[in-house]
C-alpha cells in the first residue's frame, strides 16, 4: 500500500471511483465496435457502369454505417466459378466462407448488387436502376433487413442528354437511393443485439 502526501484517502477513493464510471462507460463502445462485411452479390459480368456505381452506393453505404458506430470493410474474395453461372454462393454457404475466414471478426454481412440499364426511346433514354440487397446476422445466419430499391421508373433523360449526361443522372438517383438505404441498415443495426 502506497501513501500520497497531502491528499485525503476519501479524495483519492472518490478519484478511482470517477475512473473506474470513465472507464466503464466508455469500455463497452470499445467492446460493441461491431463490423459489417459488404458482399458485391453481382457476378464478374458487371459493366463498368454498374461497377462504378456499386463502388458509390458501397461507399454510401458505409458511410451511414460508420456514423452510426460500425465498422465496414469489403469482402475481397473472389466468387467462385460455378457450373451454373447464374446460381450465386448460398447464404449458409457465404456465412459458413465468412465465419471459417473471418474467425469472429464480422457480425454482419450486407450482401448489395446494383442492377443498371438503360433504355433507348423516341423520347429520350429511360434509366433504370435497382439495389438489391440484404442483411444477415453472422452468429445465427438471421435476415435482419432485404431491399430492392429502384429509381422512380418516370426517370426518363432527354434525347439531347449524351453518354455523360445520362451517367451522372444515374449516379445522382443512385447515390440519393444509397443514401436512404445507408440511414435504414444503420437504425435497423443500431437496434440490432
């Protein structure tokens, strides 16, 4: 047992008991820092277009989630080739990859892919685009949240919109769908145990 000179035992038990309530409410957001795998659901097949824009609605999407107190980092794993190229990874399977890879390190996977299209009319060009999507808790392979969001489908561009116009008018919808869908995943994890 130490001494301090100068200053009372009542004073210096009422300053650890002050630490001690610091550090136990800070602690558990350190111990909650949760962390959600963003999975691109798409096949290889994607256009440079629907790639550019799953990379801005991934990065919104994080976003929210980070501001929310989440970390987010993207599965780097390749898919792997399937006698038939449109069956995707099961989710049991994707959670079992997840959970052998990741050795508890994620708690949530959020599977996202971007449907991108353009149609051509006499009227102009109709853009279509959708977020697929949906959120699984790692432990218990639970749906926490699915979405399909899409551009209103009055989005329509004027025939004198080129290339250039009618990419930053899917980027602008793509990124304002991103956005809410971001907000959603954050409050649906927030009340998430």
């Amino acid at each position: 047992m130490f001494v301090l000179r100068g200053v009372s035992s009542k004073r210096l038990s009422i300053k650890a008991l002050s630490i001690w309530i610091v550090i136990a409410l800070i602690a558990p957001n350190f111990a909650l820092a949760r962390t959600v795998l963003i999975v691109n659901a798409d096949d290889n097949q994607q256009s440079e277009l629907a790639s550019n824009l799953y990379r801005k609605v991934v990065s919104r999407i994080s976003e929210h989630l980070e501001k929310a107190g989440f970390q987010t980092r993207e599965d780097e794993t390749k898919p792997v080739e399937q006698a038939d190229f449109f069956v995707r990874e099961t989710d049991v399977a994707l959670l079992e990859r997840v959970r052998t890879e990741q050795k508890g390190q994620v708690d949530y996977i959020a599977l996202v892919q971007i449907l991108a299209n353009t149609v051509l009319l006499e009227e102009g060009t109709r853009i279509e685009v959708e977020i697929l999507g949906r959120m699984l808790r790692v432990s218990n392979g639970d749906v926490l949240a699915r979405f399909n969001l899409a551009v209103p489908s009055h989005l329509n561009a004027p025939p004198s919109c080129n290339l250039k116009c009618i990419v930053q008018l899917l980027e602008d919808n793509t990124s304002q769908l991103a956005n809410s869908l971001g907000q959603v995943l954050a409050k649906r994890l927030q009340g998430s145990p």
